[in-house]
C-alpha cells in the first residue's frame, strides 16, 4: 500500500515538473529587431491633387457669318501657326469685293475729270480770263473726288478683309479639339459654341490648391521677403500621372492666384513643366509632389508603421525592453520605402522593426540593427 502511495507521489511529481519546465519555455523571451531612430538628412513630399491645362487654350469662332463649306483639319490632329482650319461661304462678300472695286474704277474717274478742270482753268486765270474764284472751285472739286477714291479704296479694303475672315487659320501650333459642326452648317460670331478649341501643350500647367495653413507653413521656411522670392526657392516640383507613373521632366512652382478664396479657404498655384514627350493632354488629372528638405527628420523603414483605424503607430521599447504602442505623425518619401515621423517619438528611441501584433508591456530580446546598413540596403533595392 505504501509503494503504490509512493508511486503515485512520484508520477504526480514528474507530471508537474514536466509543466513547470512548458512553461517556463513559453515564457522565454522572444527577440525582434530592434533600430535607435536618429536624425537623418532626408528630402520629403507633399502630394496634391492637380488638373492640367495646355499653356494657351484658344477658342476658334468666326468673325463673319456664312456656310461652312470646308474642314482642312480633323480633330485631333496637330496644327502650325497660319494652317488653314475652316472655310466659310457667303457669296455677299466676293459681291461687296466687286462693288468696292467698281466704284474705285468710278472715283478715278471723277478725280481725272477734276484734275482737267483744274488744269484747264489755270492758264485763263493767269491770263485773268476768268476769275481766281474758278479756280479754288475746281481745286475743291478735285480734292473732294479724290476723297471719295480714298472712301472707295477704304470699301474696298473692308470688303477684302471681310473675305479674308472666311479663310480661318490657325493663330498658334497646337492641337484641334472636337469639331461640333458639320460642311454646310450655317455659323456666326454668336453660335454657342465655337468651330473647335486649339491646345497648345508645348507647355503645361498643373493647377492645385493649397490651404491658408500650408501656405503659411511653407512660407515661413522659405527665405525671401515677397511670395514670388520665396517660391523662387522651392525646389523643382514632380508631376505624378493618372496610370501613377512619375512624369520624367521636373518642374517649377508658379503663383496662379493673388489671394485666399473665401469660400474654401485655398490659394491656387501652378506647377509648369515643358511637354517634351508630348503624353500630357490638356484637361488631364495629375498629382503635383512638392519637395521639402529637411536636415534633421526622423527616418524610419515603412515595415516599422501599422495602422489602426487610419492612425500610425510603431512599437518603442520602454525601460525594461518592455514594449508599448506609440501614436506617431508621419510624411511619406518619394520611394515609398521610409516614413519621416514628425511627432511621437523622438530622437535615441528605440522602435520594433518587425512587431506586428505584439501586445504592449510585452518584455523582448532587442537585436540592434544598424540603421546605416537598412538605408544602404534599401537604396540598392531601388536602384535595380
């Protein structure tokens, strides 16, 4: 009876041991990476929505009414300066050109037969055979018919320009738009809506808004006592495209609008940028990116954020390697690989790197990662 109590003792002993020692190995220390966040010279963005626009959008309407008879162009299609668009009939202007020249062919008439008279009456004054009264009304005859061939030639070169309207050229290189009539669609100076829109996108401007904080904001860390000698120092700007493609020429931050609009409480700038490549359309949506560079941020991996209910948060370790959830402000890179945080941790910290879902007051194994080697490593990812 005693050796079975004893055997009994014995196994129960065993089996607690056993789950002393399981524990204890779930409780063992797990390791994660861990990085000293210091300050890193580093250049950051902003990003803002954009709407683009050619350099010089212009509407082609006609001066003078008529049928339209001909379209030398398509839409579409990519025009020169004095390029024949459009061609307008109206007979009353070749009618008006043959008036015009008529009653020229009249006045010259007039104005020689008092040019005679004037010479006529000449010699029978000198000779005073008539009175000098003769004479001064045949000058004024002839001064009065020549100002009438002056009018007519004046007619004439209304009428000319008048026909000349019916040939509509192009005022500028650019592209033709949509073309909303039709051969032999009657048009005038008041249709609604003109012959076509010409674009020229040899330049192009990206127009977005800025906020009277953020205007502020990046005025007062720019040097420069007026608004244009402060932009003058903000550096080329990126143009982001709608398929999310990075535009390869940089370009320069212009003002667009004088004041703050009342209504929504923004400035309007523009970003202009040369269309050399010639993919950017007017009307297109962008994403203008404005860089700022900053001596002294605190760059981190990206892996290091997660997000809870659209807030960041990273992992720091707290005295004892005790590890607590942290609320953090951040600003992207243009590589998408680091954040720069601007509030919630500060420099000599240390973050997780790889902590996701570790529950806070969870004491770790730190393993100090060189923060030189996780920026060089990076780098090299990016430029393969």
């Amino acid at each position: 009876m005693k050796s079975s109590i004893i055997l009994v003792i014995t196994g129960t002993l065993l089996i607690l041991s056993c789950k002393q020692k399981q524990v204890k190995k779930d409780k063992e220390i797990s390791a994660f990476q861990v990085l000293t966040v210091t300050p890193q010279k580093v250049t950051f963005y902003w990003s803002h929505p954009a709407t683009v626009q050619g350099e010089n959008i212009v509407e082609i309407r006609p001066m003078v009414a008529g049928y339209l008879e001909n379209i030398y162009v398509e839409e579409g299609a990519t025009v020169q300066k004095g390029q024949l668009l459009f061609r307008i009939k109206n007979p009353q202007y070749d009618q008006d050109i043959l008036t015009a020249k008529a009653a020229i062919k009249i006045a010259e008439a007039n104005v020689n037969t008092a040019r005679m008279n004037v010479e006529k009456v000449k010699p029978l004054v000198a000779n005073e055979i008539v009175s000098k009264y003769q004479l001064d009304a045949a000058v004024y005859t002839l001064q009065s018919e020549e100002a009438a061939l002056a009018q007519a030639n004046a007619t004439l070169a209304n009428a000319q320009t008048n026909l000349g309207y019916t040939y509509i050229k192009s005022p500028q290189n650019g592209t033709i738009g949509l073309i909303p009539y039709k051969v032999g669609a009657l048009i005038n100076s008041t249709n609604t809506d003109p012959l076509t829109t010409l674009s020229n996108t040899g330049n192009i401007y990206a127009y977005f808004s800025l906020t009277e904080k953020q205007v502020l904001g990046m005025m007062q860390r720019l040097p420069g006592t007026t608004m244009t000698e402060k932009i003058s120092h903000i550096p080329p700007l990126t143009l982001v495209l709608a398929n999310g493609s990075t535009y390869p020429v940089k370009g320069t931050m212009q003002t667009a609008g004088g004041a703050i609009d009342p209504g929504s409480g923004t400035t309007t700038f523009k970003a202009a940028f040369h269309n050399t490549l010639g993919v950017i359309q007017s009307g297109a949506s962008a994403t203008v990116r404005i860089p700022r560079t900053d001596d002294s941020a605190l760059l981190v991996p990206q892996i290091a954020i997660y997000q809870l209910q659209d807030k960041s948060f990273v992992y720091k370790l707290i005295d004892g390697n005790k590890v607590i959830s942290t609320l953090v402000n951040t600003s992207t890179t243009d590589d998408g690989n680091f954040t720069v945080i601007t509030s919630g941790i500060n420099p000599g910290d240390r973050i997780l790197l790889n902590g996701l879902n570790i529950r806070d007051s969870t004491v770790i194994k730190p393993m100090t990662v060189n923060q030189d080697s996780i920026f060089n490593r990076m780098d090299r990812n990016n430029n393969q």
